[in-house]
C-alpha cells in the first residue's frame, strides 16, 4: 500500500420541498439558507461541506457529493456514500431516485455509468474486473437481496482485519446496463411498507457494494477499490408514522441500529479509545468507511416542515458530529516481486544506516565512560554519516561494516576495494539465496499457518458438529424410547382391542343364533296365523252363503205365515195328541244351540289367543329389532376404532422405521466424526499408525452397530408382519360379519314384512267380520221383533176364537196327512220345520230368539186341531 494521508469525513446537508399533506396542514418552511455551506435552523447555524436547497437537482448533488469519489476508487481508494436522515426526508430518492430517468435517477445509477466512462477513457493497457453484491441489515439480519435464500448472513473480517459479509452473492458485471439490472433484481427483492409519513417506506438498510480491481498488463501493477452506497432506512416516531404490529418491531430495529451508528459516530468524533462497532451488523460492515481506510461522504437528508423540526434538529447534530471524525486513507496496491525487492532493499539500508548510528554512538559513549575526550572530529555528525552512506550506496550500496565504525574520511587501496567489492558480490549471493530461502520458508509457513487455522476451524467445526449431533442423537433416542412406549401401547391396546373383538364376536354368534332361533318361530306363527286365515277365510265364506240363506229363508217363512194365516183362518183346529214329540225336538234344538255357543265362545277364545300370541310375536320382533341395531351400531363402532388404530399403527410403524433410520445414519455420522477427529488428532501429533489402527477400530465398530441395527431391524419388521397378518385376519372376520349382519338383516326385513301383512289381513277380517255381522244381526233382530209381533196377533186372534180348553198339537205326521187332504199344508210343514233346523244348526239367533221364534213358528205353522178333552 501507499503511505496513508488522513482525511476528513464530507458531510452534505440536503432539504427536500414540503409534500402534500404538509402543504394541507399549513406547516411553515423551517430552514434559511445564508451560504452555500450554512444552513439556519430553529435560531442556530449549521456548517457543512455543503447545502442543497429544495430545489437542487439530482444532477447538482451528484457533481457535488459522488463524482470525485468515482475517480478515488478507479485509482485505489476505498470509498462511501450513504444517505442519513428522518423517514419520508428523501434517502432513497437521493440514493437511487427514479433509476431509468435520465433527470431524476440518483447517485446510484449515476455513478454506475460514470465508473464504465471512466474505464472506457483510461489506458488500454489496463484490465478491470467488477463485482457487485446488494444485501440489506432487516431485523438485524443480513439478507441477500440477490439470493432470497440466504437470510441471516455473517460478518467476517480478512487478513488485513477488515469486515466483509461472508458468503454474499458477487456478479460480475461487463456494462452499466447489467449493474442496473441487478439493481432492479435487488430492489424487488428489499422490505418497503406503508406508513402515515411514507408511502414507500423503507424497513431495511440497503448497501450496494461495487468492488473495482484492475491490473496494467506492462507493469503488472494491481489495484483494488471498494465502493459503498448505502440507503439508511429514516429514524420514525411511531405517534407519528401509526407503526404496529411487524412495522412496530421493524420501526424497533431500525432506530436501535442507527442509534448504534450515532453511538460510533460519536465515539470517533470525542476520540474516544473504545469504539462501539460491534453494537450492531451495520457499523460493523462499516467500520472501515468510519475512521478507517475509506474516503467518505454522509448526506443529511432533512425534512422543512415545522412538524419535524425536532428530528430535523437531530439529524443535523449528526452531520455536525460526523463532519469532525477524521479516516486514514491509503491505496489499495498488489505491489510485484520487483517492487517488493526493491523496498526490501530500502528498507535494508535504512536498517543499516541505524545500525551504523547505534554502533557509532555506541563507541563514542564507552569513550566518554572510560574517561577519555572525544575530539569534536570524532564525535557523531549526522549530516557527514549520512553522507557516508550515500558515499557508499553509489560503490554499490555497501551494507558491510565492521563491529566498529569506519573512521570518516577514510581511503580505501584498490586491492582492498577488490576485495570488497567481491566479498559484497559473494554476500550479494548468499543473500539472494537466503532471501529465496527465507521466501520458500515463508510461503511454507504461511501454507502451514493456513492449513493449520484450517485444520483448527475444521476440527471446531467438527466437534460442534459432533456434540449437535450427540445432542441429536440424544433427542433422538429419547424419541425413540417414546416410539418404543407409544408402539407398546399401541400394542397392548390392539390386544384388548383384539380380546374385546373376539367377545364381540362371540355375543354377535351368540345373537345370531338367538335371532334364528326366534326367526324359526316366527315362521312357525307365520303357518299357525296362515291356518288361521285360512280358516277365517272359510268361515267368512260359510257366513255370507248363511247369510243369503237366512235372506231367502226369512223371506219364505214370512210368505209361508201369510199362508197359515191364509188356513188357520179358513179351516177348523184340531186337537193332536202328539205334543210330546214337539217337546222333544225342542229339546233337541235347545241342546244343539247350545253346542253351537259352546264352539262360537271356542273360536273366538281361540282368535283372542291368537291375536295376543300375534301381539308378544311383535313385541319380541321389537326387541330383536333393537338388540340387531344396537349390535349393528357396537360393530360399525368397532369397525371404526379397529381402522383408526390401524392406521395410528401404521403411522407408529413409519415413524419408528424413519427414526430408526435417522439413528442409523446419525450414528454411522457420529463414528465417522469421531473417527475424523482422532484421525486429526493423530495426524497433529504424527502418530499415523495409531490414527489407523483406531480408524480400523471405528470401521469394526461401525459394522458392529450396523449389524446390530440390521437385526434390530428385521426383528421389528418381522413384528410388524405379523401384527399386519392379524389386522388383516381381524378384517376378514369382520368382514364375515358385515355379510352375516346383512343377510339377518334382509332376512329380518321380510319377516317383518310378512308378519305385518297377516296382522293386517287379520285385523281386516275381524273388522269386516265385526262390521259385516252388525247389519245382519240388526236385521235378524228387526225380523224377530216382526215375527214377535205377528204372534201376538195370532194370539190375539186366537183367544177372541177360541175358548179356552184344553189342546193337543197334532203331530208333524198327523198334520201331513191333514195337509195333504187340505191340499198342500204338508208343504209348507215341510219347509218351515226346515227352516227352524237351520236357524238353530247355525245359530243366527240366540238361543231365546230361537226359543220365542221356534214357540212362534210351531204355534202358527202346524195346523191346530182343538178338541175338547
């Protein structure tokens, strides 16, 4: 590098005009300008290296703020520019501006085209290669902002101890046209939100690093610059900007970083011994533009509203501090072999030059100490020593003296001259061969240094990596050990679940079997209730063809009384002396009709018994319908916890193989770090047979636990094939069972089916019956009551007729034969003794219905002889 010259930090102040809704609030324009330096606000001047009104250019801040510092950095100078101040006081406008806008873009896209103008001017003989990285500080983190991916990158610092980002993306870049791409990529890419001061906001720190080396291809000289444009977010009040939520911790951070840059600010500027660069990732990267090796420039941006005169005021206060700190700034120079030969050497004379002085005066001191005087001749002249020196650097720069000083003005002979001359030739040599000695040497150590900081990172970075792998593994085996219960339970639950499913199972059969046993009496009252029907039917028939007979009957017994009345009324009675068969066929007819009673009480006794067999039929249906759907609703509840927990088994199961997995792999890691390790260990202690030996010893041991695990393995797959085989076994079964349960389901469906069908043709012919008798009856009744009737009439007719002695019926025969000398009273004998037999045969009428009508009729169908006994 060159000799280092210090310099002061530039500071330019920048106001911007009033906005929109200052203008609206009716807010007064703060600043008065008195100089092109000098800048009045609140009562109290403020100088800086210069003012820019509100109506400056972006053009005129460039030529004032950024144009020099292009010439720096193509000449080997580091540099900065970065813009400071309130949020919504004109940072980014500043900085980058309207990018693709001749008139309104920024410091940014200007100085891109004015370092290739640059380039594009200077000598042909000079090569340049330019890099570019865009990064924000967002959080407190450092986010690549041309890789999304990279979101919390690290500060290092290198050889020289200067911060650089590790492992931030570089481009390089052939044309302005390609830096401005780039920068559109980053600034797509960057934190901007919506505030009540900010429309476009910025929530990060940007910093766009343009990295400029270049070579001359004759003289092999190199130079490097680094430039760093900086786009400050604005310092908020968060009464003023509504921030809440993520724009309140974003408004947090950024005011904590740019305190931290006032802290080093201030620090630099009162020459403090400890600087704070380390507070935060923004000072840190930009140590070196404060106070460092960096010609820098800060540009104030400030707000003219008197709503934000206090924040005006402080971003001054800044630019004040910043404007005294002071940077050392030196070029950036790769010098070549020759260059570093020839200040070697330069070094070295002046190396002898003092040595020659210490030892001059080292004499004379050991003089005065042993007492004797000095003469003023002898004594040190520096003016005539150094004179001597050149002297002796124009007869090839004579670097050999003697343990004393060679006495001024001393002669030398040629021959010794020779002999200098080509002893200082022989020394010449051994020094160039132990200065290409002292180089291989240094070049090993350097190598030796550097593979040792190597070995000693890797070796750091091994053993964190091996104890976040222990505790990995630690992790990992305590999951696993949970697994191992959970599987356990798991286990222990599919076997209750399995003993409950074989229970299940049993009352299922046990059901099944209670539901055919109860389905085979049930058809067996289906046929007893069939019979039945069939014998209602039967006897449903044999009614209506009775009920047409009694019809028909009646009516002829109504014609055959017209008749007798017709005969009794035109032929004398007479006595018969056969009343006693009369009473006998009375008797007869009592005993018949109460036979019938008997069997009509029978059947409905029979039908009532029937009817209530019918009704516990269905009450047991019911109940069988119940237990069927509670049955039904316990399996499809078994179906579904036998699937949930099948499928938490399989999820147990690949959980546990990916755990074992991972154990596998973590373990197989584990030994190969270990072993990397002791391998180091060994290789830095020189005890290569050791290492392998414990290398052979790690590979033994990383087979057995390989093979330990293989069996582990296999054990448990083996387990789980056969918990496999019986979920599957279980399925099956359940399986049956859903097939068994609809079939009984089906079956129970139909016999449901057919049983309500009968009771409701049963029911039918009992109301029909009901209904279907009630006429008749009321009709039989009404015939009766007529019948009645008419034999009051007889006898009424009778008893004005006849007197009252005493009678005798004549017997059926004897009347037949009277009849059929009347001329055909046998005929209607005949008939209506018929019709009495079938009246009490059926039992239409009740028995003393029968007996009143049968009195009737045998009073008044037979003809009458009455003789006086």
């Amino acid at each position: 590098m060159a000799d280092p010259a210090e310099c002061t930090i530039k500071v330019m102040c920048r106001f911007r005009p009033l906005n929109g809704s200052e203008v609206m609030r009716g807010d007064k324009y703060v600043p008065k300008f008195q100089a092109d330096d000098n800048v009045v606000v609140g009562g109290k001047p403020y100088v800086f290296d210069r003012v820019f009104q509100s109506n400056t250019t972006q053009e005129q801040v460039y030529n004032a703020c950024a144009q020099k510092i292009v010439k720096d950095v193509l000449e080997g100078y580091n540099g900065t520019i970065f813009a400071y101040g309130q949020t919504s006081s004109g940072k980014t406008h500043t900085m980058e501006g309207n990018l693709h806008d001749p008139d309104g873009m920024g410091i940014i896209p200007r100085i891109v085209q004015d370092i290739f103008n640059y380039i594009y001017s200077m000598d042909e003989n000079l090569e340049f290669h330019i890099k570019v990285s865009y990064f924000e500080i967002y959080l407190d983190k450092i986010r690549d902002l041309l890789d999304v991916s990279k979101t919390n990158l690290s500060v290092h610092e290198d050889k020289n101890r200067v911060p650089y980002v590790k492992g931030c993306t570089e481009r390089f870049v052939c044309s302005p046209d390609e830096v401005m791409d780039t920068i559109d990529e980053g600034k797509s890419n960057r934190h901007v939100a919506v505030t009540n001061m900010n429309e476009h906001s910025s929530r990060s720190h940007s910093i766009f690093l343009i990295n400029v080396k270049q070579e001359n291809t004759q003289t092999e000289q190199k130079l490097s610059g680094k430039l760093f444009l900086v786009d400050l977010a604005g310092s908020e009040k968060v009464s003023k900007t509504g921030a809440e939520g993520a724009l309140l911790d974003e408004a947090k951070n950024i005011n904590k970083s740019l305190s931290a840059l006032g802290n080093v600010i201030s620090a630099l500027a009162e020459g403090t011994t400890y600087v704070p660069y380390r507070d935060s990732k923004m000072t840190r990267i930009l140590q070196d533009s404060l106070g460092g090796n960096c010609r820098t420039t800060i540009v104030i941006c400030c707000s003219p509203s008197s709503f934000n005169e206090a924040e005006t005021k402080t971003t001054l206060m800044f630019g004040q501090r910043a404007k005294t700190i002071k940077n050392t700034v030196c070029v950036n120079v790769e010098l070549t072999a020759e260059q570093w030969k020839k200040k070697y050497e330069k070094e070295k004379e002046k190396n002898k030059t003092l040595k020659n002085t210490i030892t001059w005066l080292e004499n004379e001191l050991n003089r005065w100490r042993n007492g004797e005087s000095v003469p003023i001749e002898e004594q040190y002249d520096k003016e005539k020593a150094n004179a001597d020196v050149l002297a002796l650097d124009n007869v090839m720069n004579n670097d050999k003296f003697t343990s004393s000083p060679s006495v001024p003005g001393l002669k030398l002979t040629d021959a010794e001259r020779e002999k200098c001359e080509a002893e200082l030739a022989k020394l010449y040599k051994q020094l160039d061969d132990k200065d290409d000695e002292i180089n291989q040497q240094s070049q090993l150590a350097e190598k030796l240094k550097q593979q040792m900081l190597d070995q000693e990172e890797l070796l750091a970075s091994t053993r964190r990596d091996h104890d976040n792998l222990q505790a990995e593994l630690t992790r990992l085996q305590m999951e696993n050990e949970a697994s191992k219960e959970e599987v356990k339970e798991v286990l222990q639950a599919l076997e209750e679940l399995a003993v409950n499913y074989d229970q299940k199972s049993q009352e299922v059969e046990d059901k099944t079997k209670e539901f055919e046993s109860l389905s085979e009496e049930l058809n067996q009252k289906s046929s007893v209730l069939a019979s039945i029907d069939s014998e209602l039917q039967k006897l449903k028939e044999m009614t209506n063809h009775q009920k047409k007979r009694v019809t028909e009957m009646m009516s002829s017994l109504l014609k055959d009384l017209a008749e007798i009345g017709i005969a009794i009324g035109s032929n004398d009675i007479k006595q018969h002396e056969g009343g006693g068969l009369i009473d006998e066929e009375f008797t007869v007819a009592r005993l018949y009709i109460s036979k019938m009673k008997s069997e009509v009480k029978t059947l409905v006794k029979r039908s009532k018994q029937l009817e209530s067999a019918q009704a516990e039929s269905n009450k047991k249906m019911d109940e069988n319908e119940k237990e069927l759907a509670a049955c039904q609703l316990r399996i499809s509840q078994y179906e579904a916890k036998i699937k949930s927990l099948t499928e938490y088994l399989q999820n147990i199961e690949q959980k546990k193989r990916q755990l074992e997995e991972n154990v596998d792999s973590l373990n197989e890691e584990l030994v190969k770090l270990s072993a990397q390790e002791k391998v180091h260990v060994m290789e830095k202690e020189n005890e290569i047979q050791s290492a392998n030996e414990v290398k052979v010893a790690v590979e033994q041991q990383i087979q057995n636990h390989r093979e330990a695990h293989q069996k582990q393995l296999s054990s448990l797959r083996d387990e789980l094939e056969i918990k496999e085989k019986l979920i599957t076994e279980l399925q099956d079964q359940n399986q049956k069972i859903m097939l068994e349960q609809e079939r009984l389901k089906v079956e129970h469906e139909k016999l449901k089916n057919t049983d309500q069908e009968k009771s409701r043709k049963l029911h039918e012919d009992l109301n029909n019956m009901t209904e279907g008798n009630r006429p008749d009856r009321i009709s039989k009744a009404k015939e009766l009551q007529t019948l009645h009737n008419l034999r009051k009439l007889f006898v009424q007719d009778l008893a004005t007729r006849v007197k009252k002695p005493q009678l005798k019926l004549i017997s059926p025969q004897k009347a037949e034969q009277a009849f059929h000398s009347t001329g055909g009273f046998n005929t209607i004998h005949m008939k209506m003794n018929i019709s009495i037999y079938m009246c009490m045969k059926h039992e239409i009428l009740s028995p003393s219905g029968l007996y009143s009508c049968s009195s009737i009729l045998i009073s008044h169908i037979f003809p009458l002889k009455y003789k006086e006994n």
